[in-house]
C-alpha cells in the first residue's frame, strides 16, 4: 500500500540519503513549512518529494525521488497526481516543474499531462549544467 505523508525530523537520514543538495537549515525548512513529504510502500520509505511556490503563487515541485528497487510500480505516477490534487484543493490553478534537458523526466511528466514552457542555461557559471526544462500543468479548467 502506498502512503505519503509530510516529513518529520525523524525521517533525516532517509532524506538525506536521497537529497544530496538540501543542507541542515534548508531540511529543517521542509519539516517546519510542510513543503516537504516521504513516500512509503506498506510503511517502508521508498521516495520523497519536495516543492516551493514562486511568487506566492505556482508550486513549483523542486525534486521527486524514487528509490531504484521501488521505479516501475506507478509511484511516482500516484505522487505526482497527490501533489496535484494537494495543490487544486489550497487553490492554485497551475503548477510548475524542471529536468535538466539531457534527463528521460521529461517524458514522465509530458504522460502526465505537462507542457514545455521555456528553460534556463546554466553555462560559465557555478552552476554549469544542460539546459533545465521548464515545464506546467493547468490545475483547473483548459487555459
């Protein structure tokens, strides 16, 4: 059975097990903003989510994570449809995510119903990388 729920403190060494980018300070933000979540199957965590919302209107999901042994199943699908309807239900009508340009999450979130909408190019700078794709899903209505 999979159940999502919000991150707690003691859920640290999972979390960074996966999140290699969050620092103490920034972990504490997700447990303390609820922007934060653990993915569990039959009580076992196999994954996380977390997101922000730009200009205090567009969620935006900074990182999903599957753990590899758990890929496959459709939980990433499910987490992706939680989040979706989490976001409808506190009223916001559109939300956001990014993959790098070299990376296959792109399709997984074009089968999900979100369209490219512009990218940012890292190059020359600290953080050099392929360019990020951004893409959106409308939460209500065809706009």
């Amino acid at each position: 059975m999979l159940t999502i729920r919000y991150v707690t403190e003691a859920d640290k060494p999972f979390w960074l097990s996966i999140d290699k980018h969050v620092t103490e300070a920034g972990f504490l933000q997700k447990v303390r903003g609820r922007f934060g979540y653990v993915i569990f199957r039959d009580q076992i965590p196999v994954g996380l989510f977390h997101y922000n919302v730009l200009w205090d209107m567009i969620p935006f999901l900074n990182l999903i994570s599957i753990i590899p042994e758990a890929r496959g199943h459709g939980y990433g699908k499910r987490t992706m449809e939680y989040w979706e309807t989490e976001m409808r239900r506190d009223g916001y009508q559109m939300v956001l995510v990014s993959t790098q340009a070299d990376e296959p999450a792109q399709q997984f979130y074009r089968k999900l119903g979100y369209r490219d909408c512009g990218c940012l190019i890292l190059d020359h700078c600290p953080f050099d990388q392929p360019a990020e794709l951004f893409m959106r899903k409308n939460l209500v209505g065809s706009i």
